[in-house]
C-alpha cells in the first residue's frame, strides 16, 4: 500500500491538469510543487482558450481553486522533491521545502517539472524579459507585430528563429552577440529577406521600466527596438531522479510514448519536460489531462487506445 496513487512533481499546467483529471477518476494525488513556473517572469500569458491573456499566477490560482473541491487531490506549494527512488511497490520521495527530509510513498509518477532557462549572456536582459523581450514567438509576438524587433541568440536554431520571427515584422534584426549562432549562408539568405544580422557583442540594452528601447553594441553602433525575442537556452533538471535513468533525448528531454510514459514503469512526463513539441500553456495542459488517462488506463490495466 503506498501513501498515494500519483505522485505529480510539478504543478504547472502540465501537473495540474493531470491533477484535475486523476482526481475526477478517484485517485489519491500528491502534487508537490516547487512553485517557480517558468513564465513568471512575464504579465500576461496569451493563447490559453478563454484565458487569453490571463496574468500567469492567475492561471494558477483558478487552476487550484477547481483542484480544491477534489478532496482526494493535495497540494503542496513551494515544496520540492529533492530524491525520488524505485521501490517494490512505486516510488519513494523525499520531499521539503528546504530539506527533503519528509517521506512520501506513490504507485505512480508524473514529471511535470518544466525547464529551466538561461538566457544569453547580455547585460539588463533579465530587466527586459517577459515585458518586451519574450522567448516564444506564438505566444507573444501578436503584440508585437510591425515593430522593430530584435531576436538575440546564440544558438545554431538562430537563423530559423529569425525566419520564424520575421513573419510578423518586415522589420527584424539579429543579434548574435559575438558568437557564431548564424553561419555566412544563414546570414546571406536573411539578408535577402530583409533581415540584418549583427555579429558584435552586446554592451547595453537601453530602455525603461521593462520597455526596450535600444540595443547598444561593442562596435559602437545603437540600434533603435521597440521589442523583441530571444532564444534562451533549455534543461531539464531531473537530479531528483536517484538512480533512475529514463531514456532522454540530445537535448535533455524525458522520451515519452505518444501517452507519456517514460521508459521507466510507472513513471511518466508532460509539459515542456517532456520531448518537444511547442513550449506552450494549453500544450502542456492538454498533455497533462492525455497522461492523466493513461494512469488511469494503466492503473485499471485496460489496454488502452493511446
Ligand atoms: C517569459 C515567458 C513567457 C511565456 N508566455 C507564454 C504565453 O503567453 N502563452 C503560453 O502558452 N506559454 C507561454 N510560455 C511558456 C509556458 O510558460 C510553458 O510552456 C508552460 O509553463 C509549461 O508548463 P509545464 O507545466 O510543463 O511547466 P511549468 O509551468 O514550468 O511548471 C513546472 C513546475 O514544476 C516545478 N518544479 C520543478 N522541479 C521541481 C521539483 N523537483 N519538485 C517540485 N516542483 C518542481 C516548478 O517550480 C514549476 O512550478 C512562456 C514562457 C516564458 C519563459
């Protein structure tokens, strides 16, 4: 006997929405949740159906609002799982708010646990992101659309980014920041487009009260923005995971099958952890409640269709 069915580490929307839905199919849930989501550093999250530009604590907070009339779903805020070990029967967890020293017993469990991000190595970037400079193009780049933007990388997806971006401005410059993100061909290709490639590094981004203004470069050039993108880089901190090994992409991404099991039994992924598909709110919710089902499928033992 286990204290708990599920386990779900992480209560994004990927966590959740797998809370909602295996609590409606009578399970007893656990979600601990160390609380830090990934878009808080941002206002307004867009794209969500009926939530278009809902502030991202909102989401949260209307989500658990509905999770709390499920009396066998727990929720433990700013709590984080510091070891999760395979037992006989499930899983074992430490878990704590600093110290994970409370022991929690689980058949199954979700990773829901994001990623975390950095961003390229620019100064005051963090003073602009998520008020101006944004990371996902399908979730912000409709406010954006027609400026002068700016996309700041240093990853060899650059020049498609550019590409992806450049769709909703004709006016978009690419700032490599001294590295060698876009290849000569790359840049030739978007200079056809219209797109400029700027390969000196970054010394100031000018602006105030999170709006951007002005990319200032080391050549001394200052190049007028009025928003823009940046690609930052991803990774699944899964050092949690004592001695367990699910299978993982070149990335750092959990494998899945198309239902979210991991090559592990009994556990299983969802949200942006999970291999990629697009990095967004509804995305991650829809995997949460698709993994949900399987759970629950699995836990029943039906065969089932996913
Ligand atoms: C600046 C910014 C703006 C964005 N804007 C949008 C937008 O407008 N629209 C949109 O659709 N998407 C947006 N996104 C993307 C969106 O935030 C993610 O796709 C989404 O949050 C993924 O959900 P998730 O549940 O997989 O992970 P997350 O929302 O990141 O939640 C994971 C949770 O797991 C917790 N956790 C991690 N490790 C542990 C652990 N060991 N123990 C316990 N808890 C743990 C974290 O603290 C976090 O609370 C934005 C992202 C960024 C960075």
């Amino acid at each position: 006997m286990t204290d708990y069915d599920v386990l779900i580490v992480g209560g994004g929307p990927a966590g959740l929405s797998a809370a909602l839905n295996l609590g409606r199919s009578l399970a007893r849930v656990l979600v601990v949740d160390a609380d830090r989501p990934r878009n808080a550093a941002t206002l307004n999250s867009h794209g969500f159906l009926t939530r278009d530009g809902v502030p991202p604590f909102e989401l949260r907070r209307i989500a658990r609002e509905e999770l709390a009339a499920y009396p066998n779903v727990e929720i433990r805020s700013r709590v984080r799982v510091g070891a999760l070990t395979r037992t006989d029967a499930g899983f074992a967890a430490g878990i704590g708010r600093r110290d994970p020293s409370e022991q929690v017993t689980a058949r199954s469990v979700l990773l829901a646990t994001g990623l975390r991000e950095t961003l390229p190595d620019v100064p005051d970037l963090r003073g602009f992101y998520g008020m101006s400079l944004f990371s996902c193009a399908a979730c912000d780049a409709w406010e954006l659309r027609g400026r002068s933007l700016a996309l700041i990388g240093e990853s060899a997806d650059l020049a498609d980014r550019a590409r992806l971006v450049a769709h909703w401005t004709p006016q978009l410059t690419v700032f490599t920041n001294g590295s060698a993100a876009v290849s000569t061909a790359e840049e030739a290709e978007l200079a056809t487009a219209g797109v400029p490639v700027v390969r000196s590094p970054i010394v100031e981004l000018t602006g105030e009260r999170g709006r951007i203004a002005a990319v200032r470069t080391a050549d001394g050039e200052e190049r007028a923005i009025d928003g823009g993108f940046v690609r930052p880089e991803w990774e699944a901190d899964l050092s949690f995971l004592d001695g367990m090994l699910p299978e993982r992409d070149d990335d750092g991404h959990l494998v899945t099958d198309r239902s979210g099991r991991t090559s592990i039994r009994g556990l299983y992924a969802a949200g942006d952890v999970a291999a990629p598909g697009p990095q967004q709110l509804i995305v991650a919710a829809g995997a949460g409640a698709r993994v949900a089902a399987v759970i629950t499928h699995d836990a029943i033992g039906v065969a089932t269709a996913h």
